[in-house]
C-alpha cells in the first residue's frame, strides 16, 4: 500500500515542464527563501546546460536544491 508522502516523492522524481516545476517550487519554497520566475530559471538553465540532459524537462528531485543555491547568490550579487 502505497502512502500519500511516497505518492508526493514520487511526483518528484517526474520530468516536467518548466512552468510546473516554476509552480511546485514557489509552492514549497519556505518563507523568506527567494521566489523563482520563468526568466530566472531560464537563466539557470543557460548558466548549467549540463544538467539538462534531457532536454528542456525539469525535476524537482534533481534541481530544486540547486536552483536554490544558485537563486540565494544570484540575488546577492545584485
């Protein structure tokens, strides 16, 4: 029997679309964390190509953490 919280990590792992990962991490963003938008995260992913070996699908399993990170310096620096 499969539990409501592993159904939600499973979601994670999915490759999805720009704008539902945008969603998904706004959604689950702590507060006082920088919020995300599609120019911000197109700039990420022209920043790290690498990590997109899929094309243009997005995971939030494998990029909120980096997005994260990144957004948290990219805002300092301006």
């Amino acid at each position: 029997m499969r539990t409501a919280r592993k159904d939600e990590i499973d979601l994670t792992q999915v490759q999805t679309s720009l704008e539902v990962f945008l969603e998904s991490y706004n959604k689950n963003i702590p507060a006082g964390f920088p919020r995300a938008s599609v120019a911000i995260l197109k700039k990420f992913q022209s920043i790290y190509p690498m990590l997109f070996k899929h094309g243009n699908t997005w995971s939030v399993a494998l990029y909120r953490k980096k997005v994260i990170d990144w957004l948290s310096s990219y805002r300092n620096a301006d």
